[in-house]
C-alpha cells in the first residue's frame, strides 16, 4: 500500500509541476512578457561559496545559453524565425535571470551577420556582430535579464582545446576581453565574463607549462580583465584530465583547485564553472555504477562540487542539458537538480535553442513550442512568474524578407548538430543501416533539410572494442560539410566519409554514441547505404 501510495504522489507531483510551468508560462508570455530592468541584481561579488549582490545578499544564478554569436552565422540562432524579444520574453518567463551568451572572436571583429529574418528583426539586419551583441544586452536588460558573456571558441567553425590557436593567439584572446570590459564597463547587466569554453585534451590544470596551463592563463587574463572593470565576476571553467588521472567532461575538472585555486587582483571575484552531461551524450564510466544515480553527489562532489559544499569558492554549473529521452537521463536530470537546488548553486542550462544536436533545447524546432517536460524537471530551480511588461523598442519599417542562409556550428562539449530554418518539419526517424561491420552498427537519423543543405545524425553502436570507425554514404550534389560533431568529415565525388574523432574515436564493448554533421547540398538522402568499417 506504501509503494503504490509513493507512486500516486508521483505521479500527481509530476501532474502538478507540469501544470504549474504551463500555467506560469502561458502567463508570463501571453500576459505580461517578462520582468522589468528593476528586477537586475547590479554588480556581483563572492563571500565564500556564495554570490553576493552590492548589499551582501546571496544570489543564485539562474541562466540559460543561447547560442549562435559563435558560428558563422554571428548572430544567436532562431532570430531566422522569431523576434530577438519574444525570445527574451520566453526566457524570462520561464524563470531564469540570466542569459548565457557564447561568442567567437571571429565573430567580433567580422563585419556582418547572416540567417536574420528582416520580417521578424527588421532593426537588427544591418548590424555588426558587435552592435548586435550590444542589442542583445540592451533588450536582455529591458526584460529583466542578465547577461554572462561566453567565449566559446577563437573562431566560428569548432572548439579549441586550448584558449587559444595559431590564427587567434593568446594576445587576441586577452585584447578581445578587455575590449569588451571597457565597452559594458558602466552596464551591470554584464554581471561575469566566462573566459574559454571548455578546455579539454592537454590542458592542464596548475603544471606549470605555459602552454598548457589554464589556470596560469586564465588567472592572467582574469587580472587583464578586471584591471578595466573590477567589478566583473571571472568564471573559469575546469579541464577534462585532471592531476590525478581522472578524466572528466571538458571543462568540467575542478578538483584541483583545492590546492592551486585561481588568484586574482581584486579579491572575491572568481566562480568556478564546470560542465555535467548525462549518458546520452557520452557513456562516463560512472553511468554504469550499479548504484546509479545514487553515486551521482559523491562524482559531483569530487570534481567540483566540494567547492561549495566546504564554502571556498561559489560553483557555477555552466553547461547541462538533455534530451530527456531515456530512463538514464531522466535519472541524471532529477539528480542534479535536486544537487543544485539543496546546495543553490548557480547553473547556466544548455540550452534555450533546440538545435543542439545532443541536447535540444527548451523549445521545439519553432522555435515557440515550449518542452513542457524539461520545464517540469527544471521546476524545482526556476521561480517563474508573470511579470510588467519590457521597456518597449521602436519598430523601424520592415525590410523585404532576405534569403536565409544559415551556417551553424553550436555547442561543443560534444559538438551539437545545427537545425537552421527548415522547409518543413524534421522527422527524424531512425533509418536503419544498409550496410555494417561486425564491430560497428550505424543508424541514419535525419534532423532537418532547407533549400541548400541537411543536418543528420548517426547513432553508432559498438557490439565490441572499437579503437577507430568510419562511415561513408551518396549525398548527390553535396560540396561541404561545414560542421560535424564526433566525426571528421570529408567530400569526393558527391560521397560524404566521416571518421570518429575525439570523444566518439574510440568506443568500449556496447557503448553508443550520437554523431552528426552539416552538409551543404541540394537535398538530403532519406535512407542512404551506409558503408562501415572498424578496427
């Protein structure tokens, strides 16, 4: 009678929230959009583990990411559909304070953005990136958000291991942040500066080679950066190997800062940022823990989460994100939501955006349709509610309608796939394997198809060890892959090959993982034959 009492509940729990996030939501974005710019906290500092506003009350940062300044198309993904405000609104309504807002240094200094629809953001066409990223504040500020800037990456087309590269070194790199911190250095609603996504492969945390040490670098240019506003937060994200020889996601190993953390110039002005990810996006060894999720906290803890717990340092958890396909990130999810809410550490959600391809995001391919599951799950660390209207922006005369052209390349803590504004709705049901190696089977996921060019994925399944796979396929009039996450990729006469790499190179017994690219292309093969192979 107990069990079945505790399953009721549940169910009626999950009824509830449910019903309270759409209730809530409907409200905040039909009824009254989002919260004014009264509502922002001003300039943050730290006392211990927790983020303090000028008065010393604590604050919990609430964000969310939404992601496009940082590929080429230097501009946030969706406003090729929606109004820049009605996303802010949608964004507000739901509860976050904060927007995460990635960026490339290409896209800084690039003249031009593309895949804005003049219908939809007729004041925005015309813009730089820079001035559009000043737009985006002005009108993030106007409906009560803040705004953390993300340097996601030195150029538009993939992650960096390191801060920097031989295109854009580490000059660039600083020059670009100070820039920045002049230029919003009297605007609180930039409350922190995220100063690299994710390093990862041989960054190191505290080993003393200048070349591979984040925590050298970043502690340089954190002093950079608040030599020009000390009244920034620094976010410094962690590395995926740590000294002990555990390996985590990128950026998400902290546990070194026990000993070597972070010091900076102006006192109280660190947060340390990793990233969590559940199983769909890679297989971590602690997934199969016959504990799980139980032994979630005591992984958390370990890597990062023993900063707050023991009151050295506040914890930003930047990036985490979902699908919410399976019963194992279900799991994932309610745990860590449950982690952040009893310990109230920050967190910036990925993402708003729904065309990250190992995570969606909190709205459907529309770009309108709100993910009402992930909502719920999110509920017990979001407070929505509904709100005065924004300070209003003057409409200028709308402009004709132009082509839209979109060439993504999001997230990268496994690279997502990019869904740019379809001519029709992505079915991606799974096409089975034409053709399979004994080691290896591969599925063709379709996503998403415009007049020039497809996103798809690949489930790839190893039935034993893997130590390198490859798929090749017919793609008719196909001339470039320009994005693919866990593959390399290549084109001769019209077929496509790609190759594992990086976090999808190898593959344990029985391990899946979840590939894809961007093509550039007439059409979109439906079913191809895949060929494989693996050693």
């Amino acid at each position: 009678m107990t069990e079945r009492h505790t399953a009721l509940r549940r169910v009626w729990t999950r009824f509830a929230a449910v019903a309270a996030v759409t209730g809530l939501l409907l409200a905040g974005v039909v009824a009254a959009p989002a919260a004014s710019a009264a509502s922002l906290p001003g300039w943050l500092s730290t006392r211990g583990a927790t983020i303090v506003t000028a008065t010393g009350a604590p604050y919990t940062i609430k964000a969310v990411a939404w992601f496009g300044m940082e590929t080429s198309n230097c501009a946030p993904h969706g406003l090729w559909s929606i109004p820049l405000d009605e996303g802010l609104a949608k964004i507000a309504a739901m509860g976050f304070t904060t927007v995460r807002l990635p960026f490339s240094n290409e896209c800084l200094a690039a003249g031009r953005t593309t895949s804005i629809d003049a219908n939809a953001n007729p004041g925005l066409v015309s813009l730089t990136p820079l001035k559009l990223m000043d737009t985006v504040i002005a009108r993030a500020k106007a409906h009560g958000l803040s705004v953390i800037l993300d340097r996601h990456r030195p150029d538009s087309g993939a992650q960096s291991e390191l801060w920097y590269t031989a295109q854009y070194p580490e000059k660039r790199w600083i020059d670009d942040w100070t820039m920045l911190a002049a230029r919003y250095k009297n605007d609180s609603t930039v409350i922190g500066v995220d100063l690299h996504n994710e390093p990862h492969g041989p960054a190191c945390w505290n080993c003393g080679d200048p070349a591979r040490d984040w925590r050298a670098a970043a502690t340089r240019a954190g002093n950079a950066v608040l030599a020009v506003n000390p009244r920034l937060l620094i976010i410094v994200e962690g590395v995926e190997r740590q000294n002990d020889g555990t390996s985590t996601w990128w950026g998400g190993g902290l546990k070194d800062v026990r000993s070597a953390p972070v010091t900076l110039s102006v006192k109280n002005r660190v947060v340390y940022s990793p990233h969590d990810y559940p199983a769909s996006v890679y297989a971590q060894q602690w997934f199969s823990d016959p504990r799980y999720p139980a032994n979630l906290p005591a992984v958390w803890d370990a890597n990062w989460g023993y900063l707050a717990k023991e009151n050295i340092a506040p914890v930003l958890l930047g990036e985490f994100g979902t699908k919410l396909e399976t019963a194992s990130d279900r799991a994932w999810l309610a745990t860590l939501v449950d982690y952040l809410a009893q310990r109230r550490i920050s967190y910036a959600y990925w993402s708003f955006n729904p065309n990250s391809g190992d995570t969606g995001g909190l709205v459907a391919d529309d770009w309108r349709t709100l993910q009402i599951a992930k909502l719920a799950a999110l509920r017990p660390i979001l407070t929505p509610a509904p709100q005065p209207s924004p300070t209003a922006t003057p409409k200028p005369t709308a402009s004709p309608k132009p082509t839209v052209t979109p060439t993504a390349s999001p997230k990268p803590t496994i690279s997502p796939s990019v869904s740019p504004k379809p001519t029709v709705t992505p079915v991606p049901t799974p096409r089975p394997t034409a053709g399979s190696s004994p080691a290896v089977a591969v599925t063709w996921i379709p996503q998403s198809a415009w007049g020039d060019g497809y996103v798809s994925e690949l489930t790839v399944r190893a039935t034993g060890p893997v130590a390198s796979w490859s798929v090749s396929w017919e793609s008719p009039g196909a001339t470039a892959v320009t994005n693919a996450w866990g593959m390399t990729c290549g084109i001769r006469s019209s077929t496509i090959t790609c190759r594992g790499d990086g976090w999808a190179g190898s593959l344990a017994p029985d391990q899946t993982v979840r590939v894809g690219l961007q093509v550039v292309a007439p059409s979109a093969p439906s079913a191809p034959r895949l060929s494989v192979t693996a050693n």
